[in-house]
C-alpha cells in the first residue's frame, strides 16, 4: 500500500513495485510513464528514504513443503522492553516460527507458527516453544 505522503509519481512506482518487486527499470519507467534514468532515481530515493526498505521472495509454504500455518497466543506477566526483546528473540530463535506480533488483547503475543502438518506442529508447539516457556520465558503466565 503506497504512503499518503509523496507525490504522484512516487505512489505509482510503489504500486507497481508492490506487485512486482522484480520488474525491470526500464519496464518500470514505461508503466508509469517515466524516463528510465529518471524512474531510477526515485525508486533510489525512496530506498535511501527508507521507504522501500528491502526485495523479498514470497514463499510458497505449500510447495515448500510448509502446509500448515497456525498461530499460538502467548501471555506474559512482566510487560518491559527487556522483557519484550528476550522472548522475541527466543521466540523468532525457533526456526517454525514465520512472525513474532506484540498484540493487545487477551494475549501479548501471536505467534505464527510453519509446519509441515498437524504432527509437526504438535512437535515444534511440545518440544520447541514449550521447552523455551518452561526454561527461557521471564515469568510467563501461561501459554495458549
């Protein structure tokens, strides 16, 4: 989704760049009616502005072998930055684990978990995210 700031151009480029992070300068120059040099230079503009703040690939979890998501609602007692920044860490350490959110709500956490299959997941969720509560977590509550 293009930002509200920045001028017509520079939301066209983030469009089309959104949907294909890949494409060519000169394409991109094209579809938004610019000169190649000149389309170059925005889009360097709004990466040194940190707007555009990387390429990824997007994964297909299926053919990857990855077809089932889950997510698991963490709470914690003790709501500190230090507190934060250790169980992130811990949590994101797990290598199932796609994505870490802090969350408002019943929960403080929603972790979102990749797992081959329901027996994977049961795996990572008893012997990799319940190992870290019981000896990594400062002060848990209870896991979801």
């Amino acid at each position: 989704m293009p930002p509200p700031s920045g001028d017509r151009i520079d939301r066209a480029i983030l469009t089309v760049l959104q949907r294909d992070g890949r494409i060519a300068n000169i394409d991109l120059a094209e579809e938004i009616s610019l000169s190649p040099s000149a389309c170059l230079r925005r889009v360097k503009a709004l990466e040194a502005g940190g707007i555009i703040e990387g390429y990824r690939a997007e994964i297909s979890r299926a053919e990857a072998g990855l077809g089932l998501t889950a997510f698991i609602g963490v709470r914690v007692d003790s709501h500190s930055r230090a507190t934060a920044d250790e169980i992130e860490r811990a949590l994101t350490a797990i290598p199932a684990v796609v994505a870490c959110y802090l969350v408002t709500g019943s929960d403080d956490y929603l972790v979102e978990i990749a797992a081959r299959d329901m027996a994977d997941y049961e795996d990572v969720l008893l012997d990799q995210v319940r190992r870290w509560w019981r000896h990594t977590a400062p002060s848990p509550s209870a896991p979801c």
